[in-house]
C-alpha cells in the first residue's frame, strides 16, 4: 500500500486529490495539511510514502515546505500545480529546484476516473513513490548552473543537430545538461520533454536563466539555428526536415504520448543520417528506443543517461537493453562527451571524463 500525504490550502482541492488517489486500491491517504508549516509537523509522524504538494500557499509556499521536508524526512514530493496560472507554473519548477521529483496538473472535479489525464496521474503518483530520495542539507537557492568544461571555440565538422528525448524527472537533469553547454556551441539542439499540457511554457521560461543558449518552444516552419534549444510545443509531434525547419504534426500517438521522442528521432535519422548524436534522459516506457537503435545503426553518435542518475531508468535503459547506446552517461559526462564530439578542447574534455564512458 502507497501512502500519500496531501499538502493544499483548498479543502476543495484536498478533496479531488484524494477522491481521485484513493479510486486505485494501492493507494492509502494518510494525512492532510492545509499550510506548509503544518505539513512540516505531522509529516514524521504520518510517514508517508509520497507528498503532493501545492505551490502558492499563504505562510510557507510549496518550494520553501518542500526544502524543509527534505531536510527532515526524505519522502518524495509531487507537485500539484494549476497548469492555467503562469505564475504558479513557473513557481512549481522552482520546487523541482529544491527537491520535488515532478509537476503535475492539479484535479478539478470529484468523478469517476476516466479520463487520460486521470490515469496519468495515479500512475505518476504510484511510480513516483518508488523513487529512493535522501535527505538534502539546508543550503540557499543554486544559483544558475555555470559551464565548467573546457572549451576553445574549435569545433569538429559533422554532427549537425543534437535530439533529445526525456520524460518523468527530465526537468532538472535538463537544467545540469543544458545549463552546461557555452553560449557558442555550434549545433542546434532539439528536445522533447514528456510533461502535462500547460507546462512546457513555464518549463522553458524557468530553464532560460539557467542557460547561455537561447530556449523557446517551436514553431512550426521556424529553420533550426545554432544558439538555440527548441522544445516540442503542447500536444504536437516535433521533426526536422531537410531543409532544417520545424515542422509540427497531428498525427496519432506513439507510445501513448504526442509529442514523442520516437517521431523526433526518426525525422533526425531521415534528415541527418549518421550526423547527429541522439540522447535519452531518464523517463518511463520506452519513447525513442528503436528509433535510438536505428540512429546507432546510422553511424549516429547515442547516449543514455545512465541508471544511477536517473529517476525511472525506462527509455534509456530500453535502449541500452536494443544494443543502440553509444555512451551510458551521467549528465555531467554528457556535456562533456558533447563538447567533445561538437567542439572544445578536445584533449582536455577527454582526460576530464577519465575513460568513464
């Protein structure tokens, strides 16, 4: 049995949250807070599996309660946001900062549990709580992630785009990874990030500070520029055609999700070939593994984040498990193997990873 603690300061919303939890019969509510201070009180001795926790509450908000849960008792917490309030949107990945495992949108209405939206949930509330997490010293806010791999301005010709692919934990390992490539680094770089509609915008708005390229979520038609990291948009497949551009389709899901990782990489092993290096972050299922294979097949540079660093090892360990991952990396040694590959200082980058791959 999963126990769950509900953190809200809407009785209203503390009520959908556990009418929808407790329809699945693994899961157990086990307490209720209606202020962050109060969570903090009743967590030890409620012992829960998991947390959810609301953002904007009056006292303590849902980034400084989650610091301080995680500080006392490492449980995972879920954050259960409103997706129709930017400001909470981009408040809630703050809370990724601080120690929350995910983002999730927030439930209206008590009813039977039909819809996708629904089943996403429980399912992310169940896997979540399998995550092990520890305790997190106290310590301020990081400050933006600063590149601390070595780089030239020289580059190595022939890969011509990065794609990447990560789904459940994906938010903070792409603000190591991106947030560690310099501001002249010479390929575009293409991500689809798996994550409930209405947040991607707050995602990347959250991410820019933390990085020297430029991020924006994709237009359709828009040609792909060095400089730039574009994210799939809301409920849209993202590819690249030959020309380099953007295009953005309607077409049926592929492995229950829209946009996919697999409708990425299978644009990119069309248009690029063997001149491109593919990544898999952590992530549930297995979105973008064959299409990873046939990347490798192609002469693709591939990687794979590896299973200790990893929320859920799914997509990249499937992909290991096809025999189509170049590297088996963690997030810090996939900068480095990228400025290796696509530029830096080449004899320093490689005595940096120390034959880790």
């Amino acid at each position: 049995m999963i126990r769950v603690f509900i953190v809200d300061d809407s009785p209203t919303a503390q009520q959908c949250i556990a009418h929808l939890l407790s329809s699945d019969k693994d899961i157990e509510i086990v307490g209720f807070a209606d202020s962050g201070e109060e969570a903090i009180e009743k967590i030890e001795s409620c012992k829960p599996d998991l947390v959810t926790m609301d953002i904007i509450m009056a006292g303590m908000d849902g980034i400084k309660t989650t610091r301080a849960i995680l500080e006392r008792y490492p449980v995972p917490i879920v954050i259960v946001s409103s997706c129709y309030n930017p400001d909470e949107v981009e408040l809630s990945y703050r809370a990724i900062e601080a120690g929350a495992l995910a983002i999730l949108p927030k439930p209206t209405v008590i009813g039977t549990v039909v819809n996708s939206v629904d089943k996403e949930f429980v399912r992310t509330i169940k896997v979540m709580a399998e995550v092990k997490v520890i305790k997190r010293r106290k310590t301020k806010l990081e400050s933006p992630v600063k590149c601390f791999y070595p780089f030239n301005g020289s580059y190595q010709r022939g890969v011509k785009i990065v794609a990447i692919g990560a789904s459940t934990g994906g938010p903070p390992v792409l603000q190591t990874l991106l947030g560690g490539l310099p501001a002249d680094f010479p390929v575009p770089i293409v991500v689809v990030q798996h994550i409930s509609p209405g947040f991607i915008d707050g995602m990347v708005r959250w991410l820019q500070p933390f990085c020297k390229l430029s991020v924006k979520v994709a237009e359709d038609k828009e040609g792909i520029k060095p400089g730039n990291i574009y994210f799939a948009p809301d409920k849209k497949h993202m590819g690249i055609d030959r020309k380099g551009c953007v295009f953005l389709s309607d077409a049926p899901t592929e492995h229950g999700v829209r946009p996919s990782v697999s409708f990425l990489f299978r644009s990119v092993v069309e248009t690029y070939g063997g001149d491109a290096i593919g990544i898999l972050l952590t992530g549930m299922g297995q979105d973008g593994a064959d299409e990873m294979l046939k990347m490798h097949q192609n002469r693709a540079i591939t990687m794979a984040q590896n299973q200790e660093s990893c929320v859920i090892f799914g997509m990249p360990g499937e992909a290991v498990r096809l025999g189509g991952v170049t590297h088996v990396l963690s997030p810090e040694q996939i900068i480095n193997k990228l400025l290796l590959y696509c530029g830096g200082n080449m004899k320093q980058a490689s005595a940096s990873s120390n034959g880790r791959s």
